[in-house]
C-alpha cells in the first residue's frame, strides 16, 4: 500500500503536470483555434492575425455584461449577403475581468506596440484619402470583414485586440478599420487596465439590428 507521503507526493506531481498541460493549452489556445493564422510585419515588428470563432454564450455573456442591452434581434437571409460598414459606429466601453487567459494584464510596452502597428497598417491601405480617413462618421475606408460569430484578432506579445462579430447565424457581416482598432487599445487600456485594475475590457455598439458587434482588449 502507498503511505500517506508517497500519495501526497504522486498527487502533487500529478497537479503540477495538469496546470503545465492547462497552461499550455490557455497560453496557444488563440493561436491554435484561428482559421487563417498568419503574421504582419508592420512597423518593425512581426503581428499575428487570425479569424477565431466565438461561442453563443460568450457572444450572450458580452451582450449581457452591459446593462440595459438585449440580445440582437434575427436577421433575414436578405441581410446576410450584405456587409455592414461599421467605422461610422461608436461604441460604449465596458471594463471587466474575466476576458483574458492570464489573471494579469497585457503589457503596456506590448500593446503600444500592437497599436502602432495596427496605425502603421491602416495608413499603408489608404488609396487617394487622407490618414485617417476612417475615423467614426468619416467611414471611407473598412480595412476587413467578419462574418457573424466570428472574431478579427490582432495580436502582439501578451495583448490582444480583437473585432467581434455579434450578429447572429445568418446575419449580416460587418467590416471596420485597422485605425479604429488601435484606439480601442489606448483607451481600453487607460481606463480598464490602468485606472481600473481589469485585466480586460471591451466596447458594445448595440444601436440597431445588423449593426452589433463587441471589440476586445486583453491578455492573450
């Protein structure tokens, strides 16, 4: 039989293995669930990129998080051939935890670094505009488009900035700027990871139907 020290000893090397094998799955788990991986160099250093689908119940979980706001309602099959430009929209920002796979927040270093490429980009695809054309309600330029479900995922070190398409199955597609993305991130990271000690936050655009759809900033 196992003395008591020597199960002690097993369960503790057993735990230690499983949060190693937990920590690697959380750590690649952007990386290993993208469906077109693959790396920018823009503005001196290598960004990844990647379309990550997003579950229903975190899709309902951001919807939800902001008070006064209801899931989206259906779209028809007629809105599904279309897409959405949605630089002309704002949205209203929200500071949580529980967005990250780390408990700590992205490093500021990181994602200064994320933000300036992202500018760096959407000012290498502008053609006959000025920089930015695509600030809000001056929407001459979407660089992208998401499909609904789905997640537009930039991502440098630990920090992450994603575009979330919150528009149900069969809903339209939305696009939206690389310049609008890389705000999200200096005041995203201000006011939640800074003044607020989040390790996430997010912002909700929930004006009408088509137009629904989360942006994240957080620890990858």
């Amino acid at each position: 039989m196992l003395n008591l020290q020597m199960l002690a000893t097993i369960t503790c090397l057993a735990l230690g293995l499983t949060s190693h094998v937990i920590g690697a799955v959380v750590s690649g788990n952007t990386e290993g669930v993208a469906t077109d991986k693959a790396i920018l160099h823009v503005n001196g250093i290598d960004i990844n990129v990647g379309t990550i689908p997003v579950s229903e119940s975190r899709s309902e979980g951001l919807i939800n998080a902001a008070p006064g706001v209801r899931s989206p309602r259906p779209e028809t099959t007629l809105t599904k051939r279309t897409v959405n430009n949605c630089c002309s929209y704002g949205c209203s920002r929200t500071c949580i935890d529980g967005l990250s796979t780390s408990p700590d927040p992205p490093a500021s270093a990181d994602c200064a670094a994320l933000k300036s490429a992202l500018e760096a980009l959407a000012a290498s695809e502008l053609v006959g505009a000025a920089f930015p054309c695509n600030l809000p309600n001056q929407a001459l330029c979407p660089n992208f488009s998401v499909s609904p479900g789905y997640e537009r995922a930039y991502w440098y070190g630990t920090c992450l900035v994603g575009f979330i398409n919150l528009n149900p199955t069969g809903g339209a597609d939305e696009s939206y700027c690389h310049y609008l993305m890389a705000g999200i991130i200096t005041s995203s990271y201000d006011e939640c990871v800074t003044t607020q000690v989040k390790t996430g936050g997010y912002c909700l655009q929930y004006l009408s139907p088509g137009f629904v759809y989360a942006l994240e900033l957080r620890h990858v």
